[in-house]
C-alpha cells in the first residue's frame, strides 16, 4: 500500500521535473539585445591594454565551442550607443533596412584573432580606433541587438 502511494506521488512529480528541465532553459535565454550589450558594450577605456581582448573574449563569454574571429568592443555611453538606432540609414550586409550608421567616430577596440591560435587557446590582437559604426536595430523600443562594421 505505502509502494503504491510512493509510485502515484513518484510519477507526477518525474513529470513536472522533466518540463521544468525542458522549459528553465527557455526562461533564461539571452535576447538580443542583451547579446549585443554582453559582445559589444564595454563602456570602461581604461582597462584597454595590449591583452584587453583576450581577457574580454574569455570575461564575456564570447568563445563558447570555437574561437570568434572577429569582435568589436564599444567604449561609449550605452545612451549614446542606443542613439545611433535614430541616426543615419545605411544598407545592411544581409540587405536588411535596418542599419544605421553613427553620425559621429565613437572610441572602440577590435579583437582579431591571430592567425595561429586554435581553441580553446584563442589568441587575439587588441587595436584601439576612433570609427562611425554601424549597427542592426530592433524591437520595440528599438535598439542595437546586432554589431554589423565600423567605417
């Protein structure tokens, strides 16, 4: 009798483990818009030092399975980066309409990856630059969710 209750109480509470399992993951899943602020805003220039990039590749969470070939740290006000979504107009590389393109030369670092480095041991080059960006907006409100170049 006390099995059989233990097997009736055992069965749904499997059940609901197993969704919960299924569905959690989904819950804390980054948008991306919080994708974009996590690769791409770092709003602090005075850590930029020749090793900058391979401490904010690994700090970030940006090589998971493979090393990135390329990424672009943003080194502004996350307002004035929000701001660029209303400014000028410009094609898109998927050919999308909504890029837009700094009307100003914001202070930002580029990560390369140097030719010899294989993961999990990526190794990168930090260069700092002052360029116009350009970036794909979306959402409502809309705002930066993907780094599409520099200029």
């Amino acid at each position: 009798m006390a099995q059989e209750r233990f097997f009736i109480l055992f069965l749904p509470l499997v059940l609901v483990l197993l969704v919960l399992g299924y569905v959690q993951p989904s819950l804390t899943k980054e948008t991306q818009a919080e994708k974009f602020l996590r690769q791409h805003m770092d709003p602090d220039t005075s850590t930029v030092t020749a090793s900058y990039c391979n401490k904010m590749m690994k700090h970030q969470n940006i090589m998971v399975g493979d090393c990135k070939l390329v990424n672009t740290f943003i080194h502004e006000p996350l307002p004035d980066v929000q701001a660029v979504c209303f400014q000028g107009n410009v094609p898109c590389k998927n050919t999308k309409p909504n890029c837009h393109k700094s009307s100003s030369k914001m202070r930002i670092t580029d990560c390369h990856l140097k030719k010899e480095a294989k993961y999990p041991k990526c190794e990168y080059e930090t260069q700092q630059l002052r360029k116009s960006i350009i970036v794909t907006c979306e959402g409502n409100p809309y705002v930066p969710v993907h780094f599409n170049g520099s200029v």
